[in-house]
C-alpha cells in the first residue's frame, strides 16, 4: 500500500518521464506536491524505491526509472515489465508491459555542441553521426543530436558530454525542454516557459539564473526526446 502523497509522487514522476524522457528535479517534485523541503521528498523516494515502485539509477544525476505501478495508475496487480523511457511515450499506460520488440538502431547526425549553460554560438554543421535506438525516433518528424556542453541541466539527470536527441519543432509547451536560439546566434538547450509576451529558460541548476526575453528574441528549434551517455 501506497500512502497519498508516496502515490502522488510516483504519478508525477511517471508523468514526466513519459513527456520529457528525463525525470524531474526534486526542486519540480516538491514544488508539485506543495512540499515545504527535500528532505521529504528524499523521505518519499526511499519508500518507492523500497516497496520496489522505482530504482535509483548510479552516476546519474536525478536518474529515476520506473519499476512498476500500482493499478490505481494503470499498473498490473499480477506482475509488471520494467521499462527504461527513453523519449516519447503514448498518452495512456498499458495494463501490462509487453517485451519490446527488436529496436534497430538508427543514424543521427550530431550538429555539433549545444551550451547547457552560457549559450554558445549556433552551431548548423554536422560533425558525425551517432547511432540512436529507433524507440526514441517514434514520435514521427526530423530528428537530430547535440553534445551537451556545460552543467546548468544536471538537475534535469543532463551533464556535459551527454548526447540528446532532438526532435525538431518550433513550439513548445511550458515545462518542454528544448533548443532555443537567442537573438539569432545563440543556442542554448533550457527549460520552456511562457510569461505573458516574454518567454523564460530556465536551467535545471541554481548556480544558473533564468533568462528572461521578448518572445521575437526566442526560437525554438526543437524538443528533447531522448538522452545518450557513454560511460
């Protein structure tokens, strides 16, 4: 048995697993459980990770991965298929988990780095390929990837030398990670929001302050769906 809030957690976390790919910071999980600290959040991940709900994943920052999940949130009383979420996801979660079919990897071209921190010059020049897991690509469009450069998403399970796979779009919705370039020079991979006619990047990091500008210095050029690291 789950208690309300240990419930309301681990739909949280699922949630935006399923959406972004990346679990949430412990900041974004005590904002939306209208916690006052971490600590209870700490105290409220240690009991899902004991009843075996989720697992801590080692030499990740913020790394969650779901285990199992109860019935009250589309789980299977009679057994549950772990499953790593690697990008986008359907809208509902099936009744039990099925073995993923074989998964071919495809190629990526890797347009260089994207600052996850001071953003650095655009960079539109491919400079080599990278094999990605055909699952990451399922939500339809053109994909590419970028080197993470920096520390400023580490909280979003981000750091420098990581690969993420982009999907490319012009719109997001707030919360959506994505690619943003400023002023027309400057790419920078951040946290969307919306505020009115400004649109605020935030970091994942509060050594980084939130950048705030006019909608017109912002472009968009895609999404976060996926994350590689090589070890």
């Amino acid at each position: 048995m789950l208690t309300r809030k240990q419930l309301d957690l681990l739909d949280f976390i699922n949630t935006r697993l399923q959406r972004d790919g990346v679990p949430p910071s412990f900041d974004e999980m005590k904002e939306a459980l209208d916690l006052r600290s971490k600590s209870g959040i700490h105290r409220l991940i240690t009991a899902l990770e004991e009843r075996g709900f989720i697992r801590r994943l080692a030499h990740r920052a913020r790394a969650i991965e779901i285990v199992k999940l109860p019935e009250s949130l589309g789980g299977d009383a009679s057994g549950f298929t772990p499953e790593i979420i690697d990008g986008d996801r359907p809208d509902s979660i099936p009744a039990r988990a099925t073995p993923i079919e074989t998964v071919h990897a495809m190629e990526l071209p890797v347009m260089g780095r994207i600052a996850a921190g001071v953003p650095i010059e655009a960079i539109s020049e491919v400079s080599h390929n990278v094999a990605v897991p055909g699952q990451m690509l399922r939500g339809g469009g053109e994909h590419y990837a970028l080197e993470v450069k920096g520390d400023s998403m580490i909280e979003a399970g981000i750091n420098d030398g990581d690969v993420v796979v982009i999907r490319e779009t012009q719109t997001a919705m707030n919360g959506d990670i994505v690619v943003a370039l400023v002023e027309g020079h400057e790419a920078t991979l951040k946290r969307f929001f919306l505020r009115g006619d400004m649109i605020a990047l935030e970091a994942a990091n509060p050594a980084y302050q939130t950048r705030v500008l006019p909608q017109d210095h912002v472009k968009v050029q895609g999404r976060l769906v996926g994350l590689i690291r090589t070890y």
